[in-house]
C-alpha cells in the first residue's frame, strides 16, 4: 500500500510518500511559498534524486496538483500513475474533543473540523485547505486525518482542567488540549524498543523542542500531562511564542497598550518567545552565535533551559518517579549545549550526562552516562510515519469491512 503524508501550512506543503509494504520512503519534499511570489517545490526520492522546481503556486490546490505530478514524472517521479496511491494521510493539528483518535475523513469530519478552527485559528485552516485540495483533485481517493491533540486525550480532569468556573469548559470546551502528539508518540515508543523495555512499565518526559516546543509526561504509554494548552502557545519558551505568562499582564498590557485582542494574539504568538527575549532571532543556532557577546541572547538561552528544567522536575514529581528523558525536534536533536544545560542540576533526579555520548548530532543516541537511574536519550521524531501507520490501519480496516 502506497501512502501519501501532508503537513499543509499557511503558505507550505510538507510531504512524504510511503511504501508501506516495503517500508519505506519512496519520495519527500516541500513547497515553499504557497500563493507567493518565488514559490518553488524540492522533490527528494528514495535514490538521492532530487528536483527543485519554481512556478506560479496560487494556491494549496494547485500546489497539491504540482506534488501529484512530480510524483509521477517520468523524470523525477516515484509512481508510474496515481492508480497506485491508495490514500492521503494528513496532519491536523486540533481535534478537541471530538477526535481522540485518528479517523477516515468524511463530509461531517471535515464540517466537525471545520468547529474547530476557532481552538488553532494559525494551524487549523492552512490543514484543511490540503484536505479540500485533495478532494478536488483526488475525489474518490480516502483521506484519513491524524490529529496532534488526539495522543493527549488520555490526561485525567484534574491535568487537563482550568481553574476556571466550569460552566466555561462546558460552554466552550476551554481546557488542556496539548499538540506535538504524534512526535511525543513516536519518541516514547521508540525510547522502548530502543532500551528493550515495556512501555507500559516506564515512565517517560519526551522534550519535543523546535522553534514550537513542547513536554509531555508519559506514564505506562499514556499521556498524563504536556506543557500546551488550549492553544500551542501555553508552555515552554518558543521561536516566538511567550509560553506561560501571568493572564493579569495580558490584560495589563491590553489597557496599557491599548490593543485589542488580536493586537495581543499577534504580540503573544509572533513576537515573544526567543525572538522577544533576545531582540537576535528566533533561530536557536543564531541566538547561541551572539549570546558570548550578547546579554540578552545568553539570557534567552538560560530562560529557555531553565523552563524545560522546571517542567521535567514537576512532571517527574506528577508520575512518582522518572525512568527516561527525551530530545526530539530540531533543537532536541542537534542542540548538544541546551541538552547540557538543561539536565545540569538534576542530578538529583539520577540525571548525568555524558559529554561525549552527547556531542550527537541528528541520531538516535542515549546521552547520559553508563548505569544512571534515568536514561537521557536523543531520538530524531518521525511524526510522518506516525500519520502512515494510522492512515494504512484505517484505510485497511474500511477495506475488510
């Protein structure tokens, strides 16, 4: 069976195909700048082919129209026709609570998730123009959606509720959805197979950590806690996200300030965060090259591992215990300094780093030193594969029955 990822942005197209028979990747690539001058699409195969393509992508359509037909291009495809596609696979970012799992798309999903734009009005929207591109282009083709909420609908009431009045959940499902799911995943299950141990019997803090950054507490396989919220900008530090802020500073700032509530979106979401704190960037690599020279990017360098540091200690605390710590994401896999600094104090935890074993880069790797308490692990995410494996069950199931 032949699978088809996308990730659909606001003005990108992430994707990968699968054979899932063979297991493996037959082709990934992006389309940078949807509906932008200077829109381009980079097709890699299997082979080490690659294309970098430029043209007119008005929109997500024809950008889905333009990855269909490299795919198979005589030159540079991986398909002899898209007879052998089987379905489309795609990444929703919020679910609610309507969508504790994975799910064969239909009319009425696409008008439940279409409820629920409102919960991740930067992430939801972009999602589902890939999907209605699909459908457009591909009618008779099954499209599955893998929600990022739907890994962290196994936090109890008491994790995932606001101490807010109640009636407020009620009314509009305001509480703890969490994101990064399929990533938080796929670590932790990897983390067991690569230890040899049961999932079931460890107790796991997976770090997600890219310019969007996320924790999750995952005890016996399940989650029981993660650092977003109601929307992704709760939590940790990020690129450009504050992550927890006092809600009276909100309001303070809006009277100060006087904004509105997009006014406020816009300062929470895009110029906060590393980028705030820094004034440098919100790339992690360019904030590490100033802050010898730079006070603010040192400061935002040491905001940034302390949050971490804070949340594994609460969470270790919430699962009675801690077995495993892992890094995933681009600053996750490749940050071997914020890895340092972050377990630096923990020892306590049965935390220890060894310093060679952490100068990997990009690689499955355990980091902390031979017969610690807590294995510290660097675990690259594939949450692409993670979106196959569910669309391949749906669309396996839909056929039996």
């Amino acid at each position: 069976m032949k699978i088809l990822v996308i990730n659909s942005g606001s003005s990108s197209i992430k994707y990968q195909l699968f054979d899932m028979a063979k297991n493996i990747i037959l082709a990934k690539g992006l389309i940078d700048k949807v509906g932008l001058k200077g829109a381009s699409l980079t097709n890699i195969r299997d082979d080490g082919d690659k294309a970098v393509l430029k043209g007119d992508i008005v929109d997500h359509q024809a950008g889905i129209g333009f990855v269909l037909g490299v795919l198979i291009s005589e030159k540079h495809g991986s398909l002899k026709s898209l007879e052998e596609l089987d379905a489309i696979g795609h990444r929703v970012v919020h679910g609610a609570e309507k969508f504790n799992t994975s799910v064969l798309i239909t009319d009425e999903v696409i008008k439940q998730m279409e409820n629920c734009v409102d919960l991740a009005p930067l992430h939801n929207p972009p999602n589902l123009k890939g999907i209605y591109a699909v459908k457009e282009v591909l009618p008779d083709i099954p499209q599955c959606g893998v929600f990022d909420t739907a890994f962290h609908q196994t936090m109890p009431k008491h994790s995932y509720l606001y101490a807010l009045p109640y009636s407020l959940y009620e009314k509009y499902g305001i509480r703890r959805y969490g994101f990064h799911g399929s990533s938080h995943l796929y670590v932790s299950q990897r983390a067991g197979e690569i230890l040899n141990k049961d999932i079931k019997d460890l107790k796991i803090i997976t770090c997600h950590l890219g310019n969007g950054a996320s924790i999750a507490a995952i005890k016996g396989g399940k989650s029981v806690d993660t650092s977003m919220g109601m929307t992704p900008v709760e939590g940790l530090i990020m690129g450009t996200r504050a992550g927890d802020v006092d809600a009276g500073v909100l309001t303070y700032l809006m009277k100060k300030e006087e904004i509105g509530s997009d006014g406020l979106n816009t300062i929470i979401n895009k110029f906060s965060g590393l980028i705030g704190i820094s004034g440098v960037s919100s790339d992690m690599r360019e904030i590490e090259n100033e802050a010898e020279n730079n006070e603010r990017a040192k400061l935002a360098l040491e905001m940034f591992s302390y949050r971490i540091k804070k949340y594994i200690g609460s969470y270790a605390a919430a699962m009675g215990g801690l077995d495993t710590i892992v890094f995933t994401g681009g600053v996750g896999e490749n940050g071997i300094e914020i890895r340092k600094e972050i377990c630096s104090g923990l020892e306590f935890l049965g935390i220890s780093i060894d310093d060679e074993k952490n100068k990997s880069r990009g690689k499955e790797q355990i980091i902390s030193k031979d017969n610690c308490k807590v294995n510290v692990m660097v675990i690259p995410t594939n949450e692409e594969l993670v979106i196959a494996k569910d669309t391949f069950r749906i669309v396996k199931e839909m056929k039996l029955n």
